[in-house]
C-alpha cells in the first residue's frame, strides 16, 4: 500500500499552472517531483518516497473518481481571468493562442464539484503573482506538512527549472503583474471569442472579474481575429471514448491504493 502524499497541480492551460508548480518545487520540503508534466495516472518511480510533487493542466477533467478514493492526494487547481487564458501565447507557437473560452469554461464545470474538499485548494493567478508569499501562507494552513524553506517572492533566486518550464516562463524572473492586462493588448482575439461564446460576458461578472461592462467599449470597431486551431468541440464518440480511456486508467490507479 502506497502511503506517499502527492500534491497535484492542475488548471486550464495557459493558467499559471508552471509558475506555481515551479514555486511549490524550489520553495516547500518535499523528496522529489516530476520534471515539468506528469499525469496523476502515471505512476511514480520509488512509491516509498513521502512527499511528490506534479503536475498536469487536463487532468482536472478526470480525476473526481481517483481524487474521492485516495487520502493521500491533495490538489490544487489554478483560476485565472480567461480573458488572459485565451489571449496567452507559448513561446514555441508565438503563431496561435492556446486555449479557447470553452476550454476555460469546461474546466471549470468540472473542478465545481471539488470546491469544498479538504484536499483540493484553489489558486488565483492574480493574487499568485500579486501576494506570492500570501499564497504561500494559505497553502500551508490547508495542506499542514507542506514545509516552508524559501518564499515564493523568491523562488527565481533558487529555482533549478526544466528547459521546457523555463521556455514555458520565459525564463527564470523575479515575479511580475505585468500579464495582468496583456489580454488588451488582444482585442481582435477577445473580440473573436466573445462572438464565439457571449457567455464570456456574464462569467466575468460572475467571477468578479468585472463588476459591470464597461470594459466592452474596449471592442468598439475592433474586427476580429479568427482561428481554428483549439476551436473544435470534442465529440459525443471522441469524447465517450476518451471517458473510457480514463475509467480504465482509474481502475489501474485505484489498484495501487
């Protein structure tokens, strides 16, 4: 029986999910962690170790089963305005924006039912890049056998990331609130999923994003910007198929417990 604690990171993509995977992994006590994504249904080399850190964005849309049956899994999802998330470019395709409104909002539907678990946390990338250290200090009050050995405000100082992190983060920097309002710098692609998913709209609201609309003037006479990529919906067959791809490695992991 494995009794390893791991803590999880997952979020939309484009959410802030390496930053702080990059912090827990340079900043908390812990024996080892994966290298930049690994998915909670891979298991890990050496079980005997007591504390693992990884993470993976996509996994939050299939690890309610798993997540409900074992004790020693602790997760922590990012939340950021999508109006960020879909503007947000990856330096190894400055071509395309890698994640749509629907993706943002499918993650969401399915992290609704963890809220209130003892072992889930939820993280907003504003106050992550705003208040680190304060993060910092919520994080450990939940999940108590974190232990604090550098503070997140500094973690560039001591972080030894991945080449595929460091790209991810554009490299190794001191923390900064200058993404915050880089979505504006995007209106023909905020103008282009507003049209795409009016919902847009409300959810910013919602979310406390905005308290009223008045930032929609910023899209007056802005034409927008189409693109394909990451736009497709899944399918009721691929979507049926990818369920029963998942409900197989979910047996396979709840075999380890």
């Amino acid at each position: 029986m494995c009794t390893m604690k791991r803590v999880h990171i997952t979020g939309c993509r484009r959410s802030g999910t390496t930053l702080l995977f990059e912090m827990l992994a340079t900043c908390f006590r812990h024996d080892d962690h994966c290298e930049h994504e690994q998915s909670i249904f891979v298991p890990v080399d050496q079980p005997d170790k007591s504390l693992y850190f990884s993470k993976k964005p996509s996994d939050i849309t299939h690890i309610h089963r798993i997540f409900q049956a074992d004790p020693n899994l602790h997760l922590i999802y990012v939340r950021r305005d999508p109006r960020a998330v879909i503007t947000s470019i990856h330096p190894t395709r400055s071509d395309i924006y890698y994640a749509s409104f629907e993706r943002w909002l499918r993650y969401e539907r399915a992290v609704t039912r963890l809220l209130q678990h003892p072992r889930f946390h939820l993280v907003a990338y504003e106050e992550l890049v705003c208040e680190p250290d304060r993060v910092q200090e919520q994080l450990s009050a939940q999940f108590t056998f974190l232990e604090t050995i550098h503070p997140f405000s500094r973690f560039h100082e001591y972080a030894t990331s991945s080449e595929k992190a460091q790209i991810s983060l554009k490299g190794l920097r001191p923390i900064s609130q200058d993404s915050l309002n880089a979505w504006k710098n995007h209106l023909p692609r905020i103008r282009f999923q507003l049209d795409r998913y009016p919902e847009l709209q409300q959810v910013l609201r919602k979310y406390q994003y905005e308290s009223n609309d008045d930032w929609l003037g910023l899209l007056e006479g802005i034409v927008p910007k189409a693109q394909t990529y990451g736009e497709k919906t899944p399918g009721w067959l691929q979507q049926k198929e990818t369920d029963l791809r998942f409900m197989l490695k979910s047996q396979a992991y709840l075999k380890t417990l």
